[in-house]
C-alpha cells in the first residue's frame, strides 16, 4: 500500500493540504511585498535617461540628463519619449528576471 503524502490511514487529509496551500500563500504574499519593495533602473542613452521601476514593474521615476533635450526641437522631444519608453523596457525587463527568481514556481499563481 502506498502512504499517503497527506498523512492519514490512506485516506486523504484535507487539513494537510489545506495547511500546505495557507503556507505557499504567505510566502507568496512576503515575496510580493518585498518585490513591491524593490527598485530597479533602466537607463539608455550613456545616461540620458534612467526611468526607476518596482520589482512588480511599476513605474516610480524618471531622470533626463539636463540640458540634453532642446524643447523647441519636436523630433527632440519625440526622441525623448522613444528614450523614455526604451529605458522602462530595461528596467521591466530587469523587474520581472527578479520577480521570476523571486517567486519561482508560484510567479503565475500572483493578482
């Protein structure tokens, strides 16, 4: 006869599974928290731009290098949003390698 991984004479212990499901529920919340916690930066440009992002990719922070963007000029500034949206990609892409590290298996099973 196989033991039962749940405990219990071969039946099926619900209190068990019930305890190991709250468990993996708290560490999923701390590693949200400490995610929510984090910050990360992206930066392009040789440091014309540096958006700052949490581990859950929420955007926190911009910098601009000052003086490096010529307000009358519109292809500047639309050169500025393509550097903007470029440097919180990087930092989105560094957000989430930390949140798959993080929460491992249980990445997915987050709101």
């Amino acid at each position: 006869m196989t033991e039962n991984p749940f405990g219990g004479e071969g039946g099926f212990d619900l209190n068990a599974l019930l305890e190991q499901a709250q468990a993996m529920q708290e560490q999923l919340v701390a590693a949200q928290q400490e995610l929510a916690e984090t910050t990360l930066e992206g930066t392009v440009a040789n440091g014309l731009v540096t958006v700052t992002v949490t581990g859950t990719g929420d955007l926190v922070g911009v910098q601009i290098k000052t003086g490096s963007v010529d307000p009358e000029d519109p292809d500047s500034l639309a050169d500025l949003g393509d550097l903007i949206v470029a440097a919180y990609r990087d930092a989105k892409a560094k957000a989430d390698a930390v949140a798959q590290s993080a929460l491992g298996p249980m990445a997915g099973l987050g709101g």
